[in-house]
C-alpha cells in the first residue's frame, strides 16, 4: 500500500495523501483541511481522526497551530421520538 493511501479519517475515507495535498495547496489550518476534505465531519466527529490530522497539518506545514480555531467535536446525532424527550416512554 502506498503512503498516500493511508485512510486517517475513517468515517469519510480521507486520506493522508489528500490531507498532504490539501495543506500543501491551500497552506491552510486544520480547521480548513477539515472544511475541504470533510476529514473529522464523519459519524464519530473527529474523535478518531483529529489529533492525526493536526499532526499531519502540523508536519506538512512546518508549524504548530496554537492561535488557529481547533477543530471542535460533535457529538453523534440519535433520533428520539417526543415521548421520550416528553418523558412518557423509555
């Protein structure tokens, strides 16, 4: 397997290539990587994926990001239905 091919968000199938490429294009921040690839966007909202890719965005760049807006985590959405919120069901 080639480097580039190393999935490193796994929800939305990023990979490092196209983190690398992504960085080195636009020379942007981890939140911007985030926004133009949508790695860290998936169903566990960034919880696996960011600490590697702000390392990689760190790495490529050649700097560390400590006044840039972080990414931030979402956490998964589940349905529930009003009776539940209403307290009628469980």
């Amino acid at each position: 397997m080639n480097e580039d091919q190393i999935v490193i968000c796994r929800c939305e199938e990023v990979t490092l290539g196209k983190i690398v490429e992504t960085v080195e294009k636009y020379h942007c921040s981890s939140r911007e990587v985030k926004l133009r690839t949508r790695a860290g966007m998936g169903f566990c909202g960034g919880r696996t994926c960011r600490g590697m890719i702000d390392r990689v965005v760190a790495q490529v760049s050649g700097k560390v990001e400590s006044n840039q807006v972080s990414m931030s985590y979402r956490p998964p959405v589940r349905p529930v239905t009003f009776g539940v919120l209403a307290g009628d069901q469980k």
